[in-house]
C-alpha cells in the first residue's frame, strides 16, 4: 500500500480519489472537534484502498472537497467504518445524505462473539497483532500545521483497518454470519440515527414528573434550545443545561425579570433577546396530550408474572449467545423479549431468520411452556417438556446469573448487508475558550 503525503490542495485530491475508485472498498475514519460546536467540526479526513491511503486536510485554503464527496456517494463502492456514527452523521452534515453501502467493523465483531464495543486497538491487535500508538488521540486536530506524529497516527486508522475488513470478511464468509449483519447495517444507514428532530428532543431529558402542563414546557423548552443550539452553532448545554430546562418547565417563571434569579442562568437573560425567546418558549407551551404521553419506566404494560418472564429470556439469551460466539444485542433486544413475554407473536425479529433458529425458537418454547430451566450439577439444564426438544446443559458459569447484562446497554445504530457501521468514536479533546449564549 502507498502511503501518500498529506493533501492541501484540490487537483491532488482528484486525482487520488480517481485512483481510490478503481477499487470496490474504501476505507474511511475521521479527526474532527465538537467540544464547543453544535455540529462536528471536520479536522481531518483518512482514505484508504488496497493500494492507496492517505490523509485530506478540509481545513487547507481554498481545497474543494467535491471529488472526495462524490466518492462517499458512489453506491458501487463498500464504505467501510469502526464505530462509524460521529463519522456518518458529519459526512450527513455534508451532503445531505448517508453514505452507502457500509460495513462497521463495531458491527461485525459483534457476529464474531468478540463483544458489543469492541475497541478499534483491541480489533486492530487481534487480527493484525500490532499495538497503535494511541498518544494522538486527544490532540488539537483544528490546530495547524498538523505535527508528523499526528498524520502517522491518523492514517495508521485507515491502513490498520482496511487490513482487519479483509480478514473479517473471510471469517464472515466461512461462518455463514454475513447475513446476520445485513439488518444492523441498515440500521445504520437511517438517516433519523444522525438528525436530532427539535419536535422530540425533550425525549432525551429525565423528565421531572409525568404532569401534562409541565412535560408541555419541557417540550417546548427543548425544541427552543435546540434550535439556539443550531442557529449558534454551540452545545445545547452552553444554551442551558439539561436540570436547569427542567426547572425551568416545572417552575417556569412569570416574568424575564425572574430569570435573572434562576440558577444556571446568566443574569443578562432578565434583559436580552435570548431570555425574550426562551419566556416567548413557555408561553406558547400547551399541555402535553395523553397519546404524547412518554410510558413509564420498568416495563410499561407488563404485568409482575411477563416481567419475571423477560427476565428468564434474557437469560436464555445470555447462554445461546455464549454458545454461538456473538453478541447478544445481535440477536434480541430487551424490548422485543418483553413483548414476548406480553404475548406478542407478530413482527417480532427474534422469530424469523437466523434470529429464529438461534434463540427464538427455545425463546418461544420457553414463553409457551414447553421448555423448563433447572440447575443439576453446576449445570444449567434446559429440560423440553414435552417430546419435540432435546436436552441441554450449560456450565453455571462465568457470570450466567448476573444483574449486569443489559442487551441494550449502549447500543449502536446498525447498517447494510457485509456493509456495515455504527457506534461511535470518542471526540477529541482540546483546550478552548467557551463561548457562552448571550443574545
């Protein structure tokens, strides 16, 4: 592979990405800042094929960045990511649309049995045996000129990786496991993944009580606040932190002179605009309606018998995964053996395909009464009660029983057949000044 030098210019990047096009898979990984922006900021982008990688500089004067564009959105060439979320949804930012086909390396290591977040040193050391240098990681990468270390680092992502999506393809391919990614894969392509929509972003707050009136201004809170957010280009939490929103909806204050008195805002707020449009935010505030109403927590509608129920499958799950060598999230979410439980049966993803075979049929076996879980030997047994299953057992081990399995603990978004992605990488870190909202 020919490492190339750092790329400031457009005619350079032309005419690599036209040599990058020749192949059918491209591998891509991002540097970018987001500790005092709304939106990601681009610092540096990795590309690599077979036979070339290099590093672009979208921070270079006057560097168009179209030819490298219309390489993202060439659907005959395999996008290939780790934990690609925060690098999908900035290349959204860029063109409207996600790139596709994808193959997350996240993603597919969790078919390999190899974990739900797997780190990309952990995967790197595995299938190539070499331990990256990590020391560039929390750098300035908006800083210029770029240090050598740096680039070395940066590219060391794409070239690193391109040689880890070769040997999990075949592992993909000899296992039969290809198939079980498609559905993740093109999870990860839904644009709504990347796109935060301001109607439902006070779903993402802790909600103070379940009043109509007050959820009716959290809502209406938090469509405000994202909208600052974006039209300053800041956090949202530099307009104003979560708890203080929450106060703010269920106390809200009478006049803009009140808010020079609530905590966490700036007393300039009592005078300015900004403070005329957050009171302008509740004012227009109706009563959350009953079908918005969010369910409550610890398994709205189940009863105390299907919770006890769930939690038996999950179990279940917990061993079939172990058996097979892949990650539980892969197979069943929390919410789908819950429903289950319920009495669910349609459109449920656990009972077709692979799903199926692997955990729902014993799930289903299980619900229904025709499977029982005992414990002889130090062994976990999975007795059929009636004729049509085999007996199995399980070593009571490693942890079978305990509280900590989550299937959906963290989950990353998903994407498309042997074209995967998801996850997403931990922003860099940089010292800067903040900048604060007022007006």
């Amino acid at each position: 592979m020919q490492i190339h030098p750092l790329v400031t210019d457009t005619e350079t990047l032309r005419t690599l990405c036209d040599r990058l096009k020749a192949h059918d898979t491209l591998c891509v990984d991002t540097e970018f800042m987001r500790e005092n922006t709304y939106y990601p900021e681009l610092c540096l982008v990795q590309l690599a094929s077979p036979k070339d990688a290099f590093a672009l500089d979208p921070l270079a004067d006057g560097i168009d960045l179209t030819p490298f564009l219309e390489l993202l959105s060439d659907e005959s060439i395999l996008k290939v990511l780790h934990a690609g979320g925060q690098d999908i949804e900035i290349f959204m930012n860029l063109t409207g649309k996600v790139p596709y086909p994808l193959f997350d390396t996240q993603v597919a290591a969790m078919a390999m049995g190899m974990g739900e977040q797997v780190s990309y040193a952990n995967l790197v050391a595995h299938f190539t045996g070499q331990q990256i240098d990590k020391g560039a990681r929390f750098t300035d990468w908006a800083r210029r000129p770029l240090s050598e270390r740096q680039i070395h680092y940066a590219i060391g992502d794409v070239t690193y990786l391109a040689q880890m999506f070769l040997r999990m393809l075949t592992r993909l391919r000899k296992t039969g496991r290809g198939e079980w990614l498609d559905e993740e894969m093109a999870r990860l392509a839904e644009p709504g993944n990347y796109v935060v929509n301001p109607e439902t972003a006070w779903l993402r707050l802790k909600l103070p009580n379940r009043k109509p009136e007050v959820l009716g201004r959290l809502k209406a809170l938090a469509r405000w606040r994202e909208l600052e957010a974006r039209d300053k280009n800041v956090p949202r939490g530099r307009i104003v932190k979560d708890e203080t929103l929450a106060d703010l909806a269920a106390s809200p204050p009478a006049t803009q002179a009140d808010l020079a008195r609530i905590r966490g805002l700036s007393p300039t707020w009592a005078q300015n605009a900004i403070g005329q449009r957050l009171l302008a935010a509740i004012a227009s505030a109706d009563p959350l309606p009953d079908s918005e109403m969010p369910p409550r927590e610890n398994r709205p509608g189940l009863s105390t018998d299907a919770s006890l129920i769930a939690d038996l499958l999950k179990l279940l799950l917990k061993i079939r995964a172990k058996e097979s060598g892949v990650a539980p999230k892969l197979v069943a979410r929390s919410e789908e053996m819950e429903a289950l439980a319920a009495g669910v049966r349609d459109g449920l993803p656990i009972l077709g395909g692979w799903r199926r075979k692997l955990f729902g049929e014993d799930a289903l076996a299980l619900v229904e009464g025709r499977l029982g879980l005992s414990v002889r030997d130090g062994r976990l047994r999975m007795q059929p009660l009636d004729s049509s299953l085999p007996v199995m057992e399980t070593p009571v081990a490693d942890g079978l029983f305990d509280d900590s399995f989550t299937p959906d603990e963290a989950a990353p978004p998903p994407q498309a057949p042997v074209q995967a992605s998801d996850a997403a990488a931990a922003p860099a870190r940089r010292t800067a000044p903040r900048r604060r909202a007022e007006g």
